[in-house]
C-alpha cells in the first residue's frame, strides 16, 4: 500500500486539504479497515499521506498483536516513523476512520503530524472534540489542524455492522451451547447409570473489546 500512486488506485487525488482528496483518502483508510474485521478486530482503519502520497497504512490489531496500544493510527505512525528514520512527520495529514483516542491524539501531536481528518465521531472516548479535544487544548504545546466527520456514516456503519455480525455470532455460538447441554442432559436422563460427556462449553468469540476503539457503536 506503500506510495501508491493515483493511477494504481484510479482515483484523481489533489493536493490535500481538499474535501475530494479527503474523503478519496478516507475510503482508503475504510479499506484498511476492513484487514482489521478479516482478522477479528474492531473495524478502524488509517493511512498517513504525505504529498498527496500514501505513506504508511494502519489497522486496528489489539487483540492479535496483545498489544493495548496497537490502534489503527499507531500501527501507521510507527510505519511511517521506521520508514522515513525519523520519529517527527511534519507536513503529514492522517487519516482515520474514527476520532482518534487521548493515546492517539497525543502520539500524533508527538509526531508533529501537520493535520489529522477523521471519519466518524466517538461520544464515549473521542479526544477530538467528543469526549476532549486535545488538538485544541491551548496549554499543550503543539498543535495539528483536525476534521472530522469525513465520510462519516460509511465510517460508523463498518463498526454497526461489526459489532452486529459479532453479536449475531455469539447468539450463534451460545445456542450451540445450550442445545449441547440439552443433549447431554437428555442422555443423562436417558441413562443415569452411565457417564456421559458433556461438550466443553464453548467460548464462543465473546473477546473483550473493552478499551478498544468503537465500543459505542456496539449497541
Ligand atoms: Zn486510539
């Protein structure tokens, strides 16, 4: 995904700021999104664009990586860190598909990212105006430009549809369980006499998603 240009991608991306190259570059950070849901995880995405360029990409990966801090602008950060050798990527926009934590926020003012556009609002731990806004807090030092709300529904609906598919899931997974149980206690009642195994219960994929990003969209 590294330095694509826009005719491998087929779209005309100008020069951000730019509402067109905005949302261009956010539907590619829903992309990014996507890995995420492939492998499990909330659905949030990121990509780190520089000179109209993809630089690096990120997607959310807490639970496969066991890492807290593995959240989608992170991950993108530190790729785009290693890359250019350097720890400090001024002139940068990032682009996420939900409103970056107070951890995310702050790594990004670390970085001196010049201007961060993200997609949908977070009520419950958003640092970029919902919960806090630590992009316009005057008694940190640094500064970044910040919009959100880019391609916002198609943002919020990714982590709807996550969360619903999740739940669905483990409606799934419990039925099993309970029919299982009946089973086995019909077999008991069967046959008192003899032991009867019963199905481990199963875990189902009920995988904590505290602390993670787009909790509020799990409704
Ligand atoms: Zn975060």
């Amino acid at each position: 995904m590294q330095h694509e240009s826009e005719a491998e991608h087929g779209h005309d991306l100008p020069d951000p700021p730019d509402a067109q190259a905005d949302r261009a570059f956010m539907r590619l950070a829903l992309d990014q999104a996507q890995n995420a849901w492939l492998l499990g995880e909330v659905p949030v995405g990121a990509v780190l664009v520089r000179e109209g360029r993809v630089l690096a990409t990120g997607y959310n990966r807490p639970v496969g990586d066991s890492d807290p801090t593995a959240h989608a602008e992170i991950v993108a950060l530190r790729q785009a860190a290693n890359l250019m050798g350097n720890y400090r990527l001024p002139g940068c926009t990032l682009y996420v598909t939900l409103e970056p934590c107070a951890m995310c926020a702050m790594a990004l003012l670390h970085a001196r990212v010049q201007r961060v556009v993200f997609g949908a609002f977070d009520p419950k731990t958003g640092a970029g105006g919902s919960v806090l806004n630590l992009f316009a807090e005057s008694r940190l030092n640094h500064h970044a430009q910040l919009h959100g709300g880019v391609e916002a529904a198609a943002c919020g609906a990714l982590l709807q549809e996550f969360f619903r598919e999740r739940r669905r899931l483990g409606a799934q997974a419990r039925a099993r369980d309970a029919e299982a149980a009946d089973a086995a206690d019909a077999a008991d009642a069967a046959d008192a006499a003899d032991e009867v195994p019963r199905s481990p219960t199963q875990e189902g994929i009920e995988v904590s998603h505290l602390d993670q990003p787009g909790e509020e969209f799990d409704d």
